[in-house]
C-alpha cells in the first residue's frame, strides 16, 4: 500500500484507508470529515487498527469499515471475517473457513450487558429535539444528559433549543448525546425532514446504556418507562433489546456474545397478534402497543420479533 498525502494514509478509487493505533478511536473530526469525502465520491471508509483498540458507539454506527492487523493478517473488527488487501480496498478472504483466530479469544476485561434502546418518532415544526433522549437518561440513570454533538467528544452542555436549532438547519444529521450519570450511557439520534406533504422532523434513536456482570439491566421496568417517555411526547415504535458487551460502551475486535430482544412498542391499540403478552401504554389519544418478546438473554427470540413485525404489516 502506497501512503499518500492528507488524511488518508491510503486512498484508492474504491476506498479511504485511515491506520489508527490509538486504544479508543472515537468518531473525531477528522473522520467525521473522511467520512463525509468518502459519501461525495464513492468511496469507502477503512479503518485499520491493532487488535488492542476498541471503537465508541458512534465510530461502530457510522458508515466505517473497520478492519483489524495482527500477526495472522487482517479481519473485520465486529465480524471476525478474515480479509486481504486486492490492490484498491480490502476484501474477504474468499477460501477462509472460520473466523480470525484473535476474534476468538477472550475478551480483554469481563463481559456484561448493554441495554440498547431503538424509539422512532415525528416531531412537528416547532416541537423541541432531545426529548425523548433527555427523558430516557433521566428514568435509567437519574441523570440528564450531559452535552451533545456531531463528533467525539461533544463540545456542547445540554439544551434542547441549541440541539434543535442545529439538528433543524442540518437534516439530515446525526447527533450524538452523552449522559451525565457515573453510568455510561450514549445515544446517537438521526433527524431528517417528514416526507412531504408531510412537515417536521423524524426521528431515530438509539440509546445505549451499560452494566457490569454483575448488575441487572431493568427489564421489568421497562414498560412503565415507555409510559412515562410517550406521555407528553408520543413515539411511533420502540426497540428493546440486550447485548453482551463492555460496560464502558467501547467495543472490541472479539466476540462477546449475540443480543436479544426484550420487547417491542408499536403506535397503536393492537389486539393481536395470538401468542403474545401485550400491554396497553402511551396517552388515549396515542396509544402505545408493548409486545413482551424475551427476557434479554434468549437470541433465538428474534424468530418471534420477525413474526410479529410480519403481523403488524400486514394490520
């Protein structure tokens, strides 16, 4: 590979190859800005560390392809895919039968859970962004959030009439909103314009908060959350699930388990589909559907997320 000059270390008509031995790599400036050039021209972003670095949440959801180099070659850090380099980007290893033999060893601290939150909602022109956000951190942690932003670390304290203003004049953008609590807690939020004739805002976000093996996630509150989260501001559907991971946030190159669900809420009052435990929540004039899916720890449970999104498409 031929070094160039600026930000990438190599730059192909296919890809954008960023080294970086740092052992947390955050979605900073400048590859927030590789990012963006790879968008404009076609390219995609490969980022290549040592099997010592772990990634935050908001570098692990953007659209970089995160490769890891250790003595036995190279291999996609969050698949454990073994790749080689072709000349203009890497690429699978077409023959390989199994994952990286460093994706499989242990990981480097103990393994506890990450509580992942996925809501949607539309907000109309004049409504507020964050609050659902700022609601979610306050019912799991007692805390508000502590600052926003685009890139690692946020430069912004927390307010929503900035937050707003900014997300507004961007859209589509991405943000993300870091806790204040002792406990890690993240969320990276996508604004975009409601397709017309429609007008506002729509949102997706997914809040992530960690836990030790030690400590439980609470699951069996759950519900009583999402009541009080679409009480004054409706959501349209939310996604709950568990994931084995680091309670920092930060992942790893290295298998630490698969997630499951815990539940789903769809906009609605649904009376099926049979087979499942539901529960009404939201305002009367939003109602909020719950469909208890699993316990967190029982990824075969996805099969039942997939029946029961089948059913509520065709309602």
């Amino acid at each position: 590979m031929t070094r160039t000059t600026g930000g990438a270390d190599v730059l192909t008509t296919q890809a954008m190859v960023v080294l970086n031995d740092r052992p947390v790599v955050p979605l900073t400036p400048a590859l927030s800005q590789a990012l963006s050039e790879c968008e404009h021209t076609n390219r995609t972003l490969q980022l290549v560390t040592p099997a010592t670095s772990r990634l935050t949440i908001p570098l692990r959801a953007s659209r970089t392809h995160w490769l890891v180099h250790d003595d036995n070659g190279y291999y996609e850090g969050l698949t454990g895919r073994p790749m080689q380099w072709n000349g203009t980007a890497f690429t699978p290893v077409r023959d390989a039968r199994d994952y990286a033999p460093t994706y499989r060893t242990p990981p480097t601290t103990p393994v506890g859970s990450q509580l992942v939150l996925t809501f949607q909602a539309r907000h109309d022109l004049t409504a507020p962004l964050g609050v659902h956000t700022e609601k979610l951190m306050r019912l799991l942690t007692g805390e508000p959030p502590k600052g926003w932003g685009p890139i690692e670390p946020v430069q912004n304290p927390w307010n929503l009439e900035h937050l707003t203003t900014y997300a507004t004049a961007s859209a589509p953008s991405r943000l993300i909103t870091i806790g204040a609590s002792s406990r890690p807690v993240m969320a990276t939020s996508d604004f975009s314009p409601l397709v017309p004739p429609a007008s506002g805002t729509a949102e997706m976000t997914t809040l992530t908060i960690g836990y030790t093996e030690d400590e439980d996630p609470p699951i069996s509150q759950l519900p009583s959350f999402i009541d009080l989260l679409s009480a004054d501001h409706p959501i349209t559907a939310l996604l709950a699930q568990l994931t084995p991971g680091r309670p920092d946030l930060t992942t790893e190159p290295r298998w630490t388990g698969t997630s499951a669900p815990i539940g789903l809420a769809s906009a609605g009052a649904y009376t099926g589909p049979p087979g499942f435990s539901r529960k009404r929540l939201g305002p009367p004039d939003a109602p909020l559907t719950w469909f208890h899916l699993g316990d967190g720890y029982s990824p075969e449970y996805w099969q039942r997320h997939q029946d029961l999104l089948t059913h509520l498409r065709r309602t």
